[in-house]
C-alpha cells in the first residue's frame, strides 16, 4: 500500500531536549534515526481516516511509551516533507498505522541534516497536562 504525499505522520518524543515548547519547535535530535539504523518509527494519523487528538496520544501510550519513558510531545510533519529530502516512508504494521522514515544515511553529518530539515517543518504538539 502506498502512502498518499499528503498524509501527516507523527513521531512521538519522550525527552525533553528534543523540543522547545517556549519556541514551539521540533529539535532535530526528535528527528534522527537510533545509532546503526536507517529507520525513523512514525506513525500515520491522518489516512484511511483522521485520527482525534487523543486517538493520536493513545497510540503513543499504547505502542511507544509502554511502562518506559513517558511521552512529552510529538513531532507532525507531512509525507510529502520526507520524500522532498529523498527518503521514504515504508509501512510497518504492527502495529497499526506503524511505519518508518528510511532510509537515513550511514554518515553523522548527513543524518543531521535531514533532521534539521525535518525538524523545521515539523509542528511540535505538547501533551496537554491533564492527559
């Protein structure tokens, strides 16, 4: 199944240091593969249907937070973005709407500076307190 240029992913962020709330920006550390992967885990949250806001969380709490490092905020940022720095996203179920950012380069350099890019136009969405 191909994804559509125009679907919004998420990427959930757990630490602190990977986002400014008072400046309202996604840091590119949100943005960057694990060390000797190629692969960023997303999640799909506007296609087949748009997901609510908290429909969007619950799959945070459900498949990524999971008894470990709390969710903090998340990192929206459109298909279209990722494919315009030459990668892709590949669907990866499970779970459901998982998929990944690939395939990210093997050079440091190089891996920051897609996730600069990346970062920068991503929308950063603080969990709300009272969740």
């Amino acid at each position: 199944m191909n994804i559509s240029s125009g679907e919004k992913l998420t990427r959930f962020i757990r630490f602190s240091n990977q986002f400014s709330q008072v400046k309202g920006e996604v840091r590119y550390r949100a943005i960057i593969p694990p060390k000797n992967s190629e692969n960023l885990s997303v999640f799909q949250i506007s296609l087949p249907t748009e997901l609510s806001d908290s429909e969007v969380w619950k799959i945070g709490f459900d498949h990524v937070q999971r008894g470990g490092i709390p969710i903090k905020a998340r990192a929206e940022l459109f298909v279209r973005d990722v494919t315009a720095c030459n990668l892709k996203v590949i669907l990866d179920e499970p779970p459901p709407r998982h998929a990944n950012i690939t395939p990210f380069p093997a050079d440091n350099r190089a891996r920051q500076s897609i996730a600069r890019k990346l970062a920068s136009v991503s929308k950063l969405v603080v969990l709300p307190e009272n969740t």
